[in-house]
C-alpha cells in the first residue's frame, strides 16, 4: 500500500492507511506494508492530491470530504481484493499467517 501526500496534507490519508493496516493485521491475519511517498515538490500530473494506491488501484483522498471510517473499509476491501481473498460481493476465502503490518519510510511526527 502506498500512500501519496505532499508535507502541506494533513495525514488523513496516512491515518486511515495504517488504520486498515492494523484492521488487516487483526481481522484477517494480513500483513500490509504501508509506504509514503512525501512529494515535495507538489503532485505530479498523475496524481492531484492525496491518495492511497494498492496494486492498480488508486484511492484519492479528500481530507475536506473524507469519513475515515468509510476510506477505512474502502482501503480494507481493495486490499482483500487485490490479494485475491475476497471479490466485493463475498466473504474473505482464506486466512493467511500474520507477521506484521510495518511502514516503509515511516512518517516523523512532532510528539
């Protein structure tokens, strides 16, 4: 999973990644690896503002808009899917062994 926002984002996007990270990990055994990509120098013409991409999928993200717990499930889904355990209109097929869900790159947040 790879999450997209530029350092003036709020971290909605990155919040609900590692939240359906941590849902994976719990509820269906999944490790999730969560990358950010920070662009610095604003969005390329592929990407205009935050998102959340897993596999060929791209989720964007409109902090302004957004209900977590909905960008939340929406994450979960496409994860499950693009594993291969699940389609939209059925339950997870399989359980695979948990390790972790561990950020590449993790974020460094002022405590």
């Amino acid at each position: 999973m790879v999450v997209r926002q530029s350092p003036w984002d709020d971290d909605v996007a990155l919040k609900a990644a590692w939240e359906a990270a941590k849902r994976l990990k719990d509820e269906y055994s999944l490790r999730v690896l969560v990358e950010v990509v920070n662009e610095s120098l604003g969005y390329s013409p592929f990407h205009d503002g935050p998102s959340v991409s897993v596999g060929p999928h791209e989720i964007p993200v409109d902090p302004a808009m957004v209900n977590v717990e909905e960008l939340i499930d929406r994450i979960v889904q496409t994860v499950l899917e693009v594993a291969g355990l699940m389609t939209s209109e059925e339950e997870p097929k399989v359980r695979v062994n948990f390790i972790d869900a561990i950020p590449l790159n993790p974020p460094l947040i002022a405590a």
